[in-house]
C-alpha cells in the first residue's frame, strides 16, 4: 500500500471517527431538544380551570362507569341534535381513537347524544361497526335540559361555543376531572393533536407511585 493510500485511509477513519464522537452526539442533542419544544408547545394549549363536577344528568345506554372517576382519563363527544352533524364521519373517527388506546385501561370514551333514544343510539353503534368494549366504550343519553346542564360545566370558551352544534366536540379530561382542551372532531389536525396530548399525559398517570420501603431490623 502506498504511502498516499495510507494517508487516505486514515483521512477516512478519522473523518468516521469525528462523525461517531461529534455527529451523532449533536443529532441526538437535536432530536431530544426540539421533542422537549414540542411537548411545551403541546401543554401550552392545555388550561386547567375547570373540572367535570357531575354526570348525572346523562343516562347510561351502554358500558360500564367506574367506581370512581378519578384515576382515569376520559375523551368525552358531545353529540348535539342537529342535522349538521356527521355521526357517519364521527363514527369514523372514533373507531380510529379506540383502536390508538385500546391498551391502556386507564382512558374512557364517553358519547354523550342529546335528545336521541337507545334504539338510535344502538343503531349508530352497529353503523360504526365499534367494538364491544364495555370497558373503554361508553354511551349515554340525555334530554334538551339535562344535556345544556353537562355541557355548561366544561368551560367552553366563545369561540367553542359559536361552533357548536356544526359537529362534535371532543373533550379532553385528565384523570383528576380537569377539562384541558376542545377539540374539533372535524378537522384532522385536532384529532392527531388530541392523540398526541392524551399520549403525552397518559405516561405521567400510569406511573406506579413510590413507596417507602423499611429495612427489617436484624
């Protein structure tokens, strides 16, 4: 091997070895920095003043209510009455929701229709084709009045409100009952945002708490 061949091997190899040092290093400082931005843009979208104080106004046609509420994370669709809203598309998209979380347990999708009887609510289930998950899956009714008295306690702002009934409004809910972000269920950049929300909060409530463990005493 010549001496100039030698020389570029080298070149090579030092050149290889500063990417793996410096190169790699650098992107993955890049990759984790602008992910950390990401998340606090994410949760600068988020509020935190109002919590989902009662359900009892809704009635129960399908699934399973928990024991207690807390501890768990809810996306809850308001289901206004109205001709403008595309239960066909909806359907679609919830689909979509429960297949993403169909692991964890500790997330519900609340349907709350108002105005509508069980037979079309059964009707809208077998359209959709959903699972039977009575588990994560929840379906409820409720009159003009007592859907009006649901809706108020979530906080809706002017501009939420004013689209309301066009379609249906997705309602993120932490699991200590706090109302954090309205989603339109129409666009699909809400939808991807709203599942990268819920992924974001999910991992924070699914770790086990600590516990403090005492040395046996010799």
């Amino acid at each position: 091997m010549s001496e100039q061949e030698t020389k570029s091997g080298t070149g090579w190899q030092m050149l290889l070895l500063a990417i793996i040092l410096i190169g790699f290093p650098a992107g993955s400082w890049y990759y984790l920095s602008e992910g950390f931005k990401y998340q606090l843009a994410a949760r600068d979208q988020l509020r935190k003043t109002d919590q989902l104080q009662t359900y009892e106004q809704l009635e129960l046609i399908k699934g399973e209510i928990p024991e207690t509420l807390t501890g768990k994370m809810f996306v809850i669709a308001l289901l206004p009455y109205s001709e403008k809203v595309d239960l066909k598309d909806f359907g679609h998209t919830l689909n979509q929701l429960h297949e993403q979380f169909d692991k964890p347990k500790n997330i519900q999708f609340w349907n709350v229709f108002e105005d509508r009887d069980s037979s079309f609510i059964q009707h809208f289930i077998e359209e959709a084709n959903m699972k039977n998950d009575e588990e994560q899956l929840l379906y409820f009714k409720a009159d003009k009045a007592s859907f009006k008295g649901f809706v108020d306690q979530m906080g809706f702002t002017e501009t939420e409100m004013a689209d309301f009934g066009h379609f249906p409004q997705l309602v993120l809910v932490d699991d200590s009952l706090y109302i954090r972000r309205i989603f339109r269920s129409d666009i699909a950049n809400e939808i991807k945002q709203l599942v990268e929300v819920t992924a974001l909060l999910l991992p924070e409530r699914s770790k086990p708490k600590a516990r403090l463990v005492r040395e046996s005493e010799k």
